[in-house]
C-alpha cells in the first residue's frame, strides 16, 4: 500500500511493506522503518522506533484524510493524499460540479452501496463505497441529484474507470 502523506506543506511518499500485530515494516521516501505501534487509548499510540519511545495524538480533523498529530514538542498538519484525492485534484472545477457518472480511478472492490435507484441524494452524500489498495474510498455526489441506474452490486470487482453509479 503506497500512500502520498503531507505533513505541514511537505509531501513524502509512504508505503506499508509488512504488518506483523503492533510491528510494522515502513518506508518513508526511500527510507526504511522497523516499528513498534501501540495503540494505548483512543487517539494516543506508542511508537517504538531504533529504542526511542515516541508517544503520538492523532486528531481526526473534517474527515478521513485531515489529521492533527501531536507530539511532545511538536504539532503537525497532516493530510492523507490517496487515489481518490489525486483524481480529484486531477479534475476540474467544472468537472466536479457535472459529475454525473460516478466512477473508480483504479481497479477494486464494491464494499456498500448505501442508495438504490430513484434515491433523491444531496451534495456531499456517498454513493458508493470502493476498496482500492487496502483502502476504503467513498464517492459523493457534488450536486443535489437523483440516482438512475447502479451498474454494480454489493462485493463485485470493478475495473479502474468503470461506471458504478449514474445519477441526474
């Protein structure tokens, strides 16, 4: 799993290789990490890193993607830039404004459909949720709409660009 993670304005390219429980094999622009990761309340881990204990508070901001990472001395901004997020950006205003054919960057996994056909929808509601590269990403409509037709059902493959989802 490769991730883009931008941490107060700089962007470094992080990529999971191994999870064994709390140890973790991480790489970090090149630079490879052998860490230990506890979880020791909600939003507090312990992180072990060549025997320097780190203790670190995550602050999940509006949603999935934004977070406030605190240390000891320290307090980051911290965003999470995945497929979804550089599709976006790859786009248009104009573009976003007159989706009409909800659709995946890349291949993956149908996980929930939380609408059905002739659902009234409102901006910002999720339509469709696809896993993707061990994540989860959740498409919304960009304009109140109504949904005409679901291409896909509940736990079905899809392929990168594929129309899941058609709304008016």
């Amino acid at each position: 799993m490769s991730l883009e993670i931008k941490i107060n304005g700089r962007t470094a390219r992080v990529m999971m290789h191994k999870k064994q429980g709390h140890l973790y094999e991480i790489e970090v622009d090149d630079k490879v990490y052998h860490l230990d990761a506890l979880m020791v309340e909600r939003g507090v881990y312990s992180i072990l890193n060549d025997h320097t204990s780190y203790n670190v508070e995550l602050i999940e901001k509006n949603d999935h993607r934004h977070f406030n990472v605190n240390t000891l001395y320290h307090s980051y901004d911290v965003e999470i830039i995945d497929a979804e997020t550089k599709y976006k950006r790859n786009r248009s205003k104009e573009e976003l404004d007159d989706i009409r054919n909800i659709s995946s960057p890349m291949p993956g996994k149908i996980v929930k459909i939380p609408v059905k056909v002739g659902d009234h929808v409102k901006a910002g509601d999720t339509v469709v949720i696809v896993s993707a590269m061990k994540m989860e990403s959740e498409y919304k409509v960009q304009k109140d709409r109504v949904v005409r037709k679901i291409n896909v059902k509940e736990g079905d493959i899809v392929e990168g660009n594929q129309v899941l989802i058609v709304v008016e």
